[in-house]
DNA sequence: CCAAAAGTGTTTCACGTACACCCATGC
DNA sequence: GCATGGGTGTACGTGAAACACTTTTGG
C-alpha cells in the first residue's frame, strides 16, 4: 500500500433503502431520477460521499435532502461494486437500509422538487442501476434482522396493539403467526408495558396500547438476553 | 445524483481478515508494513481498488499478492469510512473476511518481500489504522456464520475427525460442547460420509475421518434445510 | 498395564406448536 | 343483536441439555 493519490479512484456513493409501514404493508421508498442516465426512472435515494463526512453521515444527508424522512434505525447494507453497475464509469455504492415510522409521516414526504413515494413490497416498479439487487438485499437482511433483534418497534408508532406487532412479523416474515402463541412469547419477554391506552376509531373492541421499553431490553442484554421471535 | 467526475473522491480499499486453525487454535494473519504511515507495524493485507475489478476480485487478487494463501471462503464483511481513518487523506476500506485451511500451507507465507505472519486470536500485536476495529467485527461475524451456516469446514483439512470439529467449535464460539450431544447433532443432520481412514500418529485409539458432503448439503437447502450448531 | 481419547444412550425439561371459545365494543 | 376482532389456557411432541462408562490403541 503506496501513496493513495497514485491511483485512480472509483467514486463512491451511499445508497439507502427505507423501510416503512402502513395500512398496505411494508413499503420502500423510492425517488424518481430527474437526470441521465435512468432519467424518469425510479431510484433508491442516495448520492456521492463528500471527503468530510463519514459513510453514515452521508446516508443521513441524503435521506434528509432528498426524502426528508425522520429516521429511527440506519444500518450498513452491503456494499456494491460490480465494474459496470453505473454505465458513466465505475462508481462504487455502500447500501445501506433505515426503518421509519411512516404512520406518522405524510404518505409522500419530499423535501426538494424530486419525486418520491412509497411502494408497497413486492409491487415495486423497476429501478435503475443493480437498485433490484439491492432491495433484494435489504429485504433478506430486514428479515433476520426482525428475528433476531427488536427493531420491528422502529416501523411502529410509539404506542401499538399486539395485533399491529404481530401483523408486522407477518407481513415481514411472509407466513402466518399463531396469536395466542405470538402473544405468550412476546410478552413472556417482559419487554413490553401496558399503558392505559387503548386503540381508538374501531368498529369493535378495542385492543390495548403498549409501548416496548429499550431501557429494559439494554439492561437484559447485558445479561446474555438473546431477542428472538 | 449529478455528474460524479465533478466531486473529489475518498480513495478506496480493501482489507482481509484471513483466518486459519491450527493446533494452537484460531489464527489471524497479519503483514507487517514497510511503508509509512505505520511503518513497521502489523496490519491487515490489503490494497487499492483498481478501477477494472470488482471488490471481491481486488480482495482476491491483494490476498494473492501479499501473502499467497489459497482462499476457501471470502466474504464481504462491513465498509469502514470514518473521516480519519487514515491520517494521510480520506480512505475508505471495503472489509473482507477469509477462511484458509491453514494445515495445509507453511506455518507463514508470504510471496513478495513482506513479512506475513499468523497470530492467535486474543494475542495480536498492535495493528495499524483502525485495523483493530475490522478484526473485532470479524471475529464476531465469523462466530454468527460458523453457527449458521457450514463454513467451518473451509478452516479444516477435507478429512476430518469429529473431535477436530468439535474443538474448531469450541475455540471459535469460546465455550465447550458435550461430547455427544455434539456428535448426535451433527452425524444428525447427515451431511457428513465416514471416510475409511483413521488419524495417524496419535498416542491413542485413531479417530475415524469424515468429509463433508458439500453437494448434499446444497440440495438439502433447496429443500429448506437449516444447519446450525 | 497405563494413559489418552474414541465411541456410545437415556432421561429430563423447556419450548414451540396446534388448537377453540367467550368477551367487549361499535354500529 | 350482530359483526368484528380482543383476549385467554391446555395438551402434545420435538429437540436441547445433562450425564458416565466401556473400548481401542500406542507406548
């Protein structure tokens, strides 16, 4: 390893996949390219990796300018560099994915003039670059994720009933869960707490709010506690 | 996304953790720079991307340069991009981890003029960069696969006993394992074929040889088969 | 014959899974 | 009063974990 300014450099982007939920399901969000090469097409939002700023910094950035999303989870992807992913010249892409809490945005949230909005998994148009493969990706890496880490709160409101947990793991996980089996192991975890909310606006009864308490979670993994649904 | 030739570049590398077992146990190996910044300290084998190879062949062809091992298993494990990771300018480094049957090489191998060598995990020398940091993530990620996925494999010669396997577990997830619950789980899954040697050269009853049977491990999968340990 | 590791079964317990009914509420 | 989902308990089977002794071989 010599003198790095000897070499020719690939660019380098971040890419993000953003995750939210709502009535429809899981959703991601996707930008329209206003600019060749894909112009009119849809994207993941992302952009170039400025020299003052790290890897996730920089994945904030470009959620924030071009989505204006409140983000509750970030996480590195993978990163792709396929020679020929970008048709210009090489350009090297580190993927990441978030998780929003889309209840509680506007159903399309834009901050500049760029087009954005939300499609539901698995109706997703097609996207520019190796964007496919990378929705791929974040999929595949959501749905371990939300087996084994608890970071299926973060799609959620701050105040949810068992059965909006549940349909989460299922709409995630792509298979029916057994609601009394699901309740027992979620709350046997003892990581959840009542509130004295209840849901409100439905034609039948209606079911108790709880929260998940992260203070309780990081104390029990200091202890080995291993989160699993 | 505009023109990406308009905006300074990071420089971009790739690193490998290359790990190997050994009677002493799990062993990293490290390259000892000849070069500044670090001049004469222990780092990771590693090296530019050039603007013609992908990631994974760059990694490749950096781990044949330096150190000349033949690779089992490579896979890509996390983008490390903080601002001042090296104190010469920006680079960002695509970490790679590496599995070798290291039995089967001589104790240090190196094909240029650098000194390469094997260290024990937990009693590395000080390492250049944020090298320690990509050993650490590693270390983890390799202990959630080996559980996972059959990749320990990679790290023993083709035949093998099963007290071999064993302490390959038993070293890299850091606690002991029942004799048998151990031999009952993993001659379960059936996806290893005895051989008809036996050990050679050990002051007691020879262990039968097993191979794994990769191919029957693959249709297994297909089948929706999930190893883990 | 001694040291060292190979090889082998059973019992116990926890946990996952399957499964059905009454209750509260809004309309 | 009816439709809709909320909320609850039990029985069964599978798989993980604990546990000790006999056999083989080399020296």
């Amino acid at each position: 390893m010599t003198n790095p300014s000897l070499y020719p450099r690939p660019a380098l982007t971040v890419d993000c996949v953003v995750f939210g939920l709502d009535q429809q399901g899981l959703q991601v969000l996707l930008i329209q390219r206003d600019v060749p090469p894909f112009a009119g097409e849809w994207a993941l939002p992302g952009g170039f990796v400025r020299l003052d700023e790290s890897l996730d910094a920089a994945a904030r950035r470009e959620l924030s300018e071009e989505t204006g999303v409140r983000i509750e989870y970030l996480e590195q992807l993978y990163t792709f560099g396929a020679v020929d992913r970008d048709p210009r010249e090489r350009v090297v892409t580190v993927a990441y994915y978030a998780l929003v809490k889309l209840a509680s945005h506007a159903p399309v949230a834009a901050t500049d003039a760029r087009a954005a909005q939300w499609f539901p998994i698995g109706s997703t148009p097609k996207v520019a670059f190796d964007h496919e493969q990378i929705l791929t990706a974040a999929l595949e890496r959501l749905r371990g994720k939300l087996r084994r880490k608890p970071v299926g709160f973060d799609l959620l409101p701050p105040r949810f009933s068992l059965r909006q947990l549940q349909q989460l793991y299922e709409q995630v996980l792509g298979r029916e869960l057994d609601k009394r089996n699901f309740r027992k192991k979620i709350l046997g975890m003892d990581l959840l707490v009542e509130t004295d909310e209840r849901e409100s606006g439905v034609a039948h009864r209606a079911a108790r709010l709880y929260r998940f308490d992260v203070k309780k979670y990081q104390r029990l993994c200091l202890q080995g506690f291993h989160f699993e649904v």
